[in-house]
C-alpha cells in the first residue's frame, strides 16, 4: 500500500491543488484607463471628410451626422463605441468639442460657459485719427444789419 507521504502520491496531489487554487498572485494591475482621441478634423458627415492621404495618416476625424470619431489608416475607418471603449473620449482642441463613448454610440457632450472674467486692464490711448472731410457749403448768407439811428420825435 502506498503512503500519503510517498513523493509520488505527493506530486499529482501538488499539481491538482494548483490547478483547482490557481497558483499565482492575483492581478493587482490598475484597470485599463479610458481611452481618449485628440480630434483634428470635424466634418458634417463622412463624405465630408477630406481624402485619407499619407500626409493624415493617424489623424482622427469627427462627424456630426451620424455621430462618429474616424482614424485615417490608409483610408477612413470608423472607431466604433463599443463596451470595451465605453468611458472613451475624444476632444478637439480648435473647437472645444466633447464627444464620449456611451451606451455604445459616440455623443456629442455640449460644454457649458464658464463665468464671465474679470474685465481688463485699460488699454493705451490710441493714436489720433485723420481729419474727416469738408462738410457741406451753406447756401444761407449771413449779414449785419446795420441799426437805425433813433428818432426823437
């Protein structure tokens, strides 16, 4: 009879414990951060977008309708919104649009204004204009009229 200390007892027995336990640490990687999309372009619709040249290639493109972030890869090709992308965002910077990956479309996000700002400083006076034109010459003619001498009566 074998003994439950027998190395080849032992080693099968090692081995199911660490397929039924797992053996190694558990992953204490932070999440995947959400990814974000620095936009170049915007255009109205995808045949509005400019011919994906050399010159693009990796731009990344947004447009209005339907609503959708693109990457130029040769040509033009749709970054879908997928659960995988959910949290995703893609901003541009020259028209301080917002768009997010939510619920598996991409939707524009309307930013609100920020309190108005403090007014500026006065600035210096600026130089003086140029003399304006002549007016008009009147047509009325002015005179003195000369008084009268008093009477006495």
């Amino acid at each position: 009879m074998t003994s439950r200390t027998d190395p080849r007892f032992l080693a099968p027995a090692l081995l199911l414990a660490a397929a039924a336990f797992g053996c190694a640490a558990p992953d204490r990687r932070a999440p995947d951060a959400p990814q974000v999309f620095e936009v170049a372009l915007t255009a109205a619709t995808p045949a509005g977008l400019p011919q994906c040249t050399k010159a693009l290639q990796g731009t990344t493109a947004a447009t209005e309708s339907p609503a959708g972030i693109w990457t130029c890869q040769g040509t033009w090709v749709s970054i879908p919104c997928t659960n995988g992308l959910g949290g995703a965002v893609a901003y541009a910077s020259a028209t301080k649009s917002l768009w997010a990956c939510t619920a598996g479309q991409w939707v524009a996000v309307l930013l609100p204004a920020g309190p108005q700002g403090q007014p500026g400083m006065k600035g210096d006076t600026g130089a003086p204009g140029m003399d304006g034109k002549a007016g008009a010459t009147s047509i009325v003619a002015q005179t003195v009229e000369p008084m009268a001498e008093p009477t006495l009566e």
